[in-house]
C-alpha cells in the first residue's frame, strides 16, 4: 500500500473546506431568513396587543 501523496491530501481538503463554507453561507442565509419572519411576527403580535388594550380601553370608557 501506498501512502496518499501530500497534494492529494491537501487537495482533498481544501475541496472539503469549500463544501462546508458553502453550507455554512446557506445556513447563514436561512438563519437571516428565520430572523426576519421572527421580526415581522413579533411586530404582528405588538400591533395585535394594542389594538386589543385600545379595545378595551374604549370598552370601560363606555361602560363609565
């Protein structure tokens, strides 16, 4: 058996840390993805929760 020549070795490792650079961009990009639908729900939510406050608000003024 022979030994893997150190340009095999080294070529065989750059092609692996290119493969894992591009998952870690597409994982970047889903997380960035993720975090602006978070961003968006979470304004959703606020906007909700103050229109139900001003809901009641103008429900106990009525009831006075």
């Amino acid at each position: 058996m022979r030994s893997p020549s150190p340009t095999n070795d080294k070529s065989r490792s750059l092609t692996a840390y290119r493969r894992k650079l591009a998952e870690y961009k597409e994982i970047e990009n889903r997380l960035k993805e993720l975090r602006l639908k978070e961003r968006d729900s979470q304004k959703l939510f606020d906007k909700s929760e103050n229109e139900i406050k001003s809901l009641q608000s103008v429900g106990q003024i009525v009831g006075e």
